[in-house]
C-alpha cells in the first residue's frame, strides 16, 4: 500500500514537474540555473519516500568558480538524493537516451544539461571537448558520473577518465560529491532511514599537470572509496537506534 501511494505521488510530481517545468524552462530555455532550481525540487521529494536526507557542503559551495563535480552513481534513487548538492550554475553530462525518458528527458534537455553518445567513441571524445569549450566560454560547471553506468550496491565501480581530461583541459578543480549507500531503500518501506549526502575539498588539477590523467581519477577514486565507506558506516550506526 505505501509503494502504490508513492508511486501515485511521484506520477503525479513527475506530471507537474513536465507541464510546469517545461513552461517555465521555455521562457529561458537551456539556461543552467535551472538544473539547480530543479535539482533541489527532487531533492525535497526524497521526504515521501521516507528518507532522511543529509546535505553537508562547505559554507562557500555556492560561491565558489568553475569546476568539474563528480559523483558516485548507484541507482534511479539518486533523483532524489544526489541531486540537492547540485550547486548553480552547474549542467550535468548524461547518456543520449535520457532524453527520450517519458516526461523527465524532455525536461532534462530543457534545463540545458549536456547528452553524451556512450555507443559512439567518437562522439563521446566530442562530448568531453563540449564540456571544456563549456567551461571556458561561459561561467558554467559541469557534473559527470565518472563510473559510467550505476553500481547497483557494488561500492564503488572504477573510474572512466571524461570528467579528468575535461578538468586537466578547461584547467578547473575536480569536486568529488559521495552519496552514502541507498541499496537499503524499499519503496514499501515507511521509514527509510538516513541518507547523507557530501562534498569534498576541491582536487587541483594543477598539481597533476607533470603526471597522467590517471593519477588525478585515482587521487579522487580513493578519497570517494574512503568517505562512502565512512558515510555508510555512519548511517549503520544511526538507522540501528
């Protein structure tokens, strides 16, 4: 009973969000501040399916320059809990087909975030040179999901380097952002318990331009591994009270 009633909720938010959102958008269309207008609107839906959603940014997350925002990928819930770090000024990198998702893709396009061809070498190689030129010719940052496809509760999953060679070349800072573990969520459960969610300190890529594109995935891989293994003991610990 409690998943039909979410699963009512969100075709209803799913509907508003088109309808109003689209229009909204169609005034500006393809303007960056509207992905952190809508990410915070997914962010607040994660209430209804009984999560206890923390953020934890640096005072000036929001006032800070350009810069390339990874994070870990786990699943669809990552709607509703990744999205509240979204920081303005901030467009996304997802796969071509997202814009063909039923109500969500036509407004992802809307918002003005970027779609990458995965299937295609060539295209993806384009795509990481749209996100530099991106960068340098506008006052916009760009967030990519360097594992490349979800992890499904696999911890997490190596490192693809886009996002490295999109921050070595428009010569921005990597911002790793870690989402705590979200395999425990059940949609027929009431009571989901905590999901935290967190920024790092800025990887700069300068210290990097004497070595590979490697080192730097790898310097941001382990910090990312080590604060989703302290996060998720950190929610074990509070959902067991």
């Amino acid at each position: 009973m409690i998943a039909l009633l979410r699963i009512i909720a969100v075709a209803i938010f799913a509907v508003v969000m088109f309808v109003f959102g689209c229009g909204y958008c169609l005034l500006s269309p393809r303007n960056p501040k509207h992905v952190f207008t809508f990410g915070r609107m997914f962010a607040a839906m994660s209430k209804v399916f009984g999560i206890k959603l923390e953020l934890r940014i640096p005072e000036d997350a929001y006032e800070r320059g350009q810069a390339i925002y990874i994070a870990n990928h786990q699943n669809n819930w990552d709607l509703f809990t990744v999205s509240s770090a979204v920081t303005p000024k901030v467009v996304t990198v997802g796969k071509k087909s997202l814009a063909w998702m039923p109500l969500f893709g036509q407004l992802y396009w809307l918002t003005g975030n970027i779609l990458i061809d995965r299937a295609n070498k060539t295209k993806a190689k384009g795509t990481i040179n749209q996100v530099v030129d991106s960068i340098k010719n506008s006052d916009v940052s760009v967030w990519m999901f360097p594992e490349g496809t979800r992890s499904r509760g696999r911890g997490l999953l190596p490192f693809k380097t886009g996002a490295f060679h999109a921050a070595m070349g428009a010569e921005v800072p990597v911002i790793p952002i870690v989402c705590s573990s979200t395999r425990h969520l059940k949609l027929n459960r009431w009571n989901n318990g905590h999901v935290i969610v967190e920024m790092l300190p800025p990887v700069s890529y300068e210290e990097y331009k004497d070595k590979s594109v490697r080192d730097l995935s790898n310097q941001c891989y382990e910090a990312m591994k080590v604060k989703l293994a302290e996060l998720d003991n950190e929610v074990a610990q509070r959902n067991a009270k």
